[in-house]
C-alpha cells in the first residue's frame, strides 16, 4: 500500500542529493514534490498546503546534523510532521462500562461487519474481555447470517432476533441480555446503506440515544479516497463519533484518507483493517503509519539516534585534530564507542535504504571492533597519544596484553597511519564538503 505516494516522496528527497546544506532556495522543489505526492494520494488540498509550509517552517529553522544528509533530515521532519497530521499518538477504545456498549457506524460495503467481528476478537484475545456481538442491520438478512458465521469461527457469542425491525429495541435488548450473561462489552452492529441518507442517520441516532454508548466507532473504506473524508464528515456531524476505523488498507490504496480524516473531523483514528481474516486488525499507531508511508527504511530511527549521539562539540575538537595531524589513538577509540552506542553495525547499516537487503545474506561480527579496542586499551596513555612511540617491543607488549598478535597490531597501526593521513589531507583539502559527501 501507498506504493505511489512512497516513490513520489522518495524521489521528491532525490532532490536535496548532494545539497550540504537546508536552505529555502533548494527545499522549494523538494517542497512542490511533496505536495503534489500528497495531491496525487488522494489528500485534501487545503491540508496538502498547509502541511508543505509546516514542514517547510521546520526544515529551514533547523541545524542540519554534519553526520546526517539534508535529505535524509528532510524525511525526518516529514515523517514527523505526517505523524502529527494523523493524530501523533495512538488512542485507545474506552472499555470502561460494565458492559461496554460500542456502536458501529458506516456505509454498506465498508467493513463494519467484518470490523466487528475484528474487534470482538481482538479485545477478547489481548484484552480478557468476553463481549457480545449484536445483529442490529435489520434489512440484511445476509448481514445477520454473516455475522453469526464470523461470531461461531472466533468463539463470540451473537445476539439476534429474527424477524424484528426495530434497531433500538434489539440494541436494548443486547444489553440487557449481556448483563445478565456476564458479557462485559457490547458490540452493536448497525445498517448502513450506499450512500449517506436521512433514513439511516435517523435510524442510527436513535439507537445511539437509547443506548448511550461508551464508544462510537465510525468505519470507512480507505479506497474510496476523498470520499471518505466526506462521509466521515457527514457521520460525525450527525453523531459526534469517537474513533475511525479505516479498513482496506491492505488494498490498493492511495493513502489519502488516513491523512486527512484526522484534520478534517479532528477525530482520532483508532483501528485499520488489513485484511479479511479475523486477525487483520492493527491498533492505529500515526509515527508507524507515517514509516510505513515513506517505507524508505528506517531512515528515522538513523537520524533520531544520530541526533542521540552526535555531539556537535566533539566534532569540532576532531576537525581541528585532523588538521593539525593530532588525531591519536584516544579519538579512535571515541570514535569508536560513538559508533558502538549507535547500535549494532548490521542493524545500523540496515536502516540505510536498500542496505538491508543487501546485507541480509552478509555476516558481520557484531563486535567488529572487539580486537581494536582491545589493541587501544593495551598501549599506555602516551602511546595513545603519540604513536610514534609505538616500537616493537612495545607493539609485542600490546599485542599480549590484548590477546592478539603481533601482526594484528602491525595491521591497526598502520591502517590508523593511513587513515589519519587521508583524514588529514581531507580535512586540508578545497574540496573537503564534496570528498566528505561521497563518503557519507
Ligand atoms: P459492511 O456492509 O459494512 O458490514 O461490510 P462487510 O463487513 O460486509 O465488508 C464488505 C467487504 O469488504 C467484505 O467482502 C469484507 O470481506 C471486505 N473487507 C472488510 N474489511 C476488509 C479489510 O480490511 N481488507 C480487505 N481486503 N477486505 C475487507
């Protein structure tokens, strides 16, 4: 799902390659980008704008982090920003009645029956709940059939009655029913119809004023694009719901929906629907809806943790080392416990983009730098930092205080001599932003 709005935003950060630094001139045809993948996602207009000028706030007050690319921050501060627009953190179901009673709301067609199947099942399984699902779509006989074939495979109990047409008095007699049962959630079901009309929300108002539910959950069909938003509009003027559930998301969708519901009825969504087993039910989480949105690895978590780690202080200090050729075996070290509190190299490395599939059939040691640091912790103060000191008697010592060999120390010593003359000639050198942009 949101293949399209994925590749488009991907392409939109292909613009700031290269770029060293955010500023307005080179974000503005990233910014365009972005706001027509949204366009073309299906997102409301309105939104779309004012969501390319929050973020365009954002990105220009921003520090670019030297150890991250502006792309690459650019994701960070969309991906946040699409997390707000969906509601920034996830919100529960009240299941505080005894019973709970929840009313299920939507148009024919967009899942509500199959949602509250999903739902029974789920606070059932993780909630220790023992709920009762109630047939209140009177018109439908299939519905009725459909729901107590769903309520016999997931082992919930359903509550029917034939032949009556009368909604408020089958949800009314469901309650009573489930107190006396001991079943602690009610799950109403209700009728939809192809479109919005007076006769359904009549209908579904005066169920909701007999019953007086804990939770009103509105379920609309995420392939239906702006569509959605407009009935989801037109139910919660009428009902003054608590929670949207989007269902189909595992379809051919364009995305929109999820992004603009939340704006336009400030209504949290709750739960998504990926599926048509009884299990494909997610708990709506907006920063995971956001990953999933620009799927472009977890980018993210890579600029969080080097924003975590980066001390912008200590990198000056090494700047200037390097250029005056000082860099010693104590900034190696630093440098590389830094890279160890990032995490584990092949967890890291996968977060780059494209890099864990690469990487998925290649072993690396987690603790690459075991021996190194063992070598480094072997020498003494002053040979740490000054290794010119580093003879062979003293490379011997080392070698056996760490538990290597003498090759091993020979090989760290001059790939650090190596290292440090290239770092220096960088550091010197007129083209050091492009050298350290390839390296990045
Ligand atoms: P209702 O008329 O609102 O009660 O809708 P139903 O629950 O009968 O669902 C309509 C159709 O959509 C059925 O064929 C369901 O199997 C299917 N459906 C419901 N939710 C999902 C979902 O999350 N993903 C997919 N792929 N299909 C779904």
């Amino acid at each position: 799902m949101f293949e399209n709005l994925n590749e488009k935003l991907e392409r939109s950060f292909q613009l700031l390659k290269g770029q060293g630094r955010i500023t307005e001139i080179n974000i503005a045809e990233t910014l365009k980008e972005v706001r027509r993948a949204l366009l073309d996602a299906d997102v409301n207009f309105k939104i779309a704008k004012s969501f390319t000028e929050k973020v365009k706030e954002k990105a220009l007050g921003q520090d670019v982090l030297s150890a991250v690319k502006p792309g690459e921050m650019m994701v960070k501060i969309v991906h946040d920003e699409l997390a707000e627009l969906m509601g920034g953190q996830s919100v529960d179901i009240n299941l505080s009645g005894n019973p709970t009673v929840i009313l299920i709301a939507g148009l024919q067609g967009s899942g509500k029956t199959t949602f509250s199947g999903k739902l029974s099942n789920l606070i059932k399984n993780k909630r220790g709940k023992h709920p009762l699902l109630v047939a209140g779509d009177v018109y439908r006989p299939a519905a009725i059939d459909q729901l107590k074939v769903l309520g016999e495979q997931i082992n919930v109990p359903v509550y029917t009655e034939e032949g009556n047409k009368e909604p408020v008095k089958i949800a009314q007699a469901a309650i009573k029913q489930a107190k006396a049962n001991g079943n602690d959630v009610v799950i109403i079901d209700t009728a939809g119809r192809l479109a919005v009309d007076e006769e359904m929300m009549k209908e579904i108002s005066a169920v909701k004023k007999a019953v007086s539910p804990h939770e009103i959950l509105f379920v609309v069909d995420s392939m239906t694009g702006q569509d959605a938003v407009n009935t989801a509009k037109e139910f919660n003027d009428r009902l003054d719901f608590d929670g949207v559930v989007l269902t189909k998301l595992d379809g051919d969708t364009r995305g929109g929906a999820a992004l603009s519901i939340r704006s336009v009825v400030n209504k949290p969504i709750k739960y998504v629907g990926t599926g048509e087993k009884m299990e494909a039910l997610d708990v709506f989480h907006p920063s995971r809806m956001a990953d999933r949105i620009l799927g472009m690895g977890d980018i993210v978590s890579l600029v969080e943790k080097a924003q975590e780690q980066f001390d912008a202080e200590e990198a000056r200090k090494l700047q200037k080392k390097l250029v005056k050729n000082q860099f010693n075996f104590n900034d190696f070290l630093k440098q590389i416990q830094q890279i160890k509190k990032m995490g584990n190299i092949k967890d890291l490395a996968a977060m780059i983009p494209g890099m864990g599939k690469a990487l998925k059939n290649v072993d690396i040691e987690d603790d690459a730098f075991k021996h190194i640091e063992a070598i480094i912790h072997s020498m003494t103060p002053d040979e740490r930092n000054d290794p010119s000191l580093l003879n062979g008697s003293r490379r011997k010592r080392i070698a056996n205080g760490s538990g290597t060999d003498i090759q091993e120390v020979n090989r760290l010593i001059k790939q650090f001599a190596e290292t440090r003359k290239m770092m220096k000639m960088v550091s010197q050198g007129k083209n050091m932003g492009r050298m350290m942009g390839n390296l990045r």
